[in-house]
C-alpha cells in the first residue's frame, strides 16, 4: 500500500486523510499540537471551551452540507445567527447573510469527530526530508509550508501572503452588551475603520450557553505591532471593545496569537500537487476564492481525491 504523510491536523488535513483512506491509500497526519484542530481552536477558559480561531462556519456545498447535517443530527454542531451587527462611525445596523454554525463544544471539536478513526501522531516537522512517505501532503499556511519545502518545485506555488490576528477573550460577571445591536440580540459584530478590532464575537451565543464571554479579533495591523508580546495588544484590544459596546472592564482575559490568520488576495485553484523527488500537495483555506471553513474542507477532499487516484 502507498503511503502518504499529512502535515497538519486541521480541518483540511484531516479531511485529506479521510479521503486518501477511502481511496485505499494509508496515510498518517502529524501535528505539533496535542489535539486535531489547527485554526479551528478552542481552549477551556471559565470552565468552558471558548473558541479562539475560526469564529464559525458557513455551507454552500452540497457534500459540505451533508458533513454538518451528520454534526447537527448528533448534537455536535448548531444553527448560530444570520445576523450580526456592523459598528463604526458611531452607528451600528444590523447585516444579514447565511446562517452561521457554531459547535457546542467548540468548533475544534468537529475536526476532532473526523480525525476520530484516523491515525493522527504528535511530531514537529522541521523539512520533507524528515519524512518516509511516497507523498506529503502541507496543510496549513503558505509561509508554514514555504520552510518545510527546500528546494522541492512545489515551493513555487506557495506564494500567498498571510496576515496575523491577535484573538482576545474574555469574560464578565454579566451580560450587558445586547443593547449594542439594533435588534436588541448581540452575536456578532464586524468593525468598520477601528484601529484595533475587526470583529467581536458573542462566545456564549455562538455556543448556546449565553455565557457573557466575548471574543474580539484584532485587526492585521495591530497584531502586527505585538507579535513578540501578544498581551501587549490587550489594552488597546479591551479599550475598543469596551467603547463600542459600553460595557466596563471584564473580569479576565486571555490572550492567542495567530501569526499566520488568514490569506490575503485571491488564488482559485482548490489545492496544489506538485512532482519532484516525490509528489507534495498543499491544501487550507489558503486554497480557493474565499478563506472559509468550507474552504479547507473542500481544498483538503478535492487534494485527497486527486492524489489517491494518481497513487492508485
């Protein structure tokens, strides 16, 4: 049997692994972290897991679709919102789009449910050469990627520029910020023309809990200032959330740092798949028109499929 090796457990990876082992091919899937997730990550804070990464999910998909109505029969994934609030220039108005998902116990927990009966090992990867597979597979960023490679050919294409986010929760003894959307319900709101903050979520509606923990993205620029001392962006991050919501000071705060948050530009093409001295793909959101949840898991089938019928 053929064997290729996944880097990165993320939603993709792991949805590339599905699809190489339904293909008859054997892979494996190794990660640094302790558990599948990738950007799609949730940590317990106050006694509940609060999602800190990729803020929901969305679905066009026909076959994506049918992955998140198995979650919802089983409890694992739920219907969010479809309405959020838009800040900025001392207005707020409400903005509808798709109805959103979010997972009870975080949405790292669906790629936990997928990557359940794969064989997933801790291990951080420091080139190609380090591993013994007929194929690679890189999901994760393109910069990532880039220092893994060397001087494979698939190097060429792994060309996107990416931009960090520093993600801050936190939590307050009450609920006090519903006030701030013109429906008088707060999930989310996305910040137009702040500084610091792009975009607040509502971690206790987006989990079905109404715990009053909030979780705001920094924009690009100000985590940019604050890689090397991510807590340094909290003030800022804190003072915008407060003056936009009128809401006092919470009782804790955690802070993440995503160095590489999402892509910027455009790039169609779903996947890479390159020959050299072996066959290297690359997959994730990075990976198609619009940096999604359902993104990845398309970029991560699509590259399986492929891969598993030229290794046939």
């Amino acid at each position: 049997m053929r064997r290729v090796v996944v880097v990165g457990a993320g939603l993709s990876g792991v949805a590339c692994a599905r699809e190489l082992r339904a293909g008859g091919v054997d892979a494996v899937v190794l990660d640094r972290g302790r558990v599948p997730g990738g950007r799609m990550a949730a940590r317990t804070l106050w006694d509940r897991r609060v999602d800190l990464g990729a803020s929901y999910l969305t679905v066009s998909d026909p076959g994506f679709a049918a992955v998140v109505d198995d979650w919802a029969a089983r409890g694992l994934a739920r219907e969010w919102t479809d309405t959020f609030t838009a800040l900025g220039d001392g207005r707020a108005d409400s903005k509808d789009g798709p109805v959103r998902w979010g997972a009870p116990r975080g949405l790292r927990s669906l790629v936990e449910d997928l990557a359940a009966d794969l064989t997933v090992e801790r291990r951080e990867v420091g080139s190609l050469d380090e591993l013994e597979a007929d194929a690679v597979v890189l999901a994760m960023p393109d910069p990532q990627a880039r220092r893994l490679v060397g001087d494979h050919p698939v190097a060429d294409v792994l060309d996107r520029a990416w931009e960090p986010v520093i993600a801050v929760a936190a939590w307050w003894a009450d609920r006090t910020w519903d006030g701030a959307s013109p429906t008088g319900r707060f999930d989310g709101a996305f910040v137009n023309d702040d500084p610091d903050v792009a975009w607040i979520a509502d971690d206790g509606r987006r989990r079905g809990d109404d715990a009053p923990v909030l979780v705001a993205h920094s924009t690009p620029g100000r985590a940019a200032r604050h890689l090397d001392d991510p807590a340094g962006a909290v003030p800022a991050v804190l003072d915008a959330v407060r003056r936009l919501l009128d809401v006092g000071e919470p009782e804790d705060v955690h802070v993440h740092r995503w160095t590489f948050a999402r892509p910027t530009g455009r790039r169609e093409e779903s996947y890479a798949l390159v020959e050299g001295d072996r066959l290297v793909g690359a997959c994730g959101d990075g990976w198609g028109e619009t940096p999604k949840v359902e993104t990845a898991w398309l970029s991560g089938v699509r590259l399986g499929r492929a891969l598993a019928d030229r290794l046939r």
